[in-house]
C-alpha cells in the first residue's frame, strides 16, 4: 500500500498493466482493497481490458467462501473429531 492508499492492484490498474494486475489477482491479491478501487480505476480510464479482468475477479471472489470461512471450516472439522 503506497502512502496516498493504492494497493500494488490499484497500480497495475492506472498504468494499465494488464499481466501484473493477473499476477496479484493469482497471488491473492483483493479486487476490492485500497483506497482507490482497482475496478473504478479501470473504468475511469476507459481501460476495458483490465476490467474485465477485475470484473470475473470479483465475481469469482464472491462465489467461493474467503480464507477465514475455510479455516473455520477447517477448525470446526478438527475439533469434531
């Protein structure tokens, strides 16, 4: 996070860098953090690829349960046995 409060995905976004906004969506990047909302960066400028990009991201964000569902998942599964 930069001192102005954008995340390295909001970056990749404003400088239109569609293969590092892939790369930290893969790593585990959050579509939805910062300051500056990546998708509403893209938007801004009209930069239809990455939203796209971002789009299927959080979609796809949305469907599947967050890191925090699956360890207590994960916990709750442990302490029944």
């Amino acid at each position: 996070m930069t001192n102005q409060g954008k995340s390295l995905l909001s970056l990749a976004a404003t400088y239109n860098n569609a293969h590092l906004v892939r790369t930290l969506l893969d790593a585990g990047a959050n579509p939805t953090y910062g300051a500056e909302k990546p998708l509403e960066i893209a938007r801004a400028k009209k930069y239809t690829d990455i939203e796209k990009i971002l789009e299927k991201a959080i979609h796809d964000k949305d469907k599947k349960p967050s890191r925090v569902s699956r360890v207590f998942s994960t916990l709750s599964k442990t302490l029944k046995r």
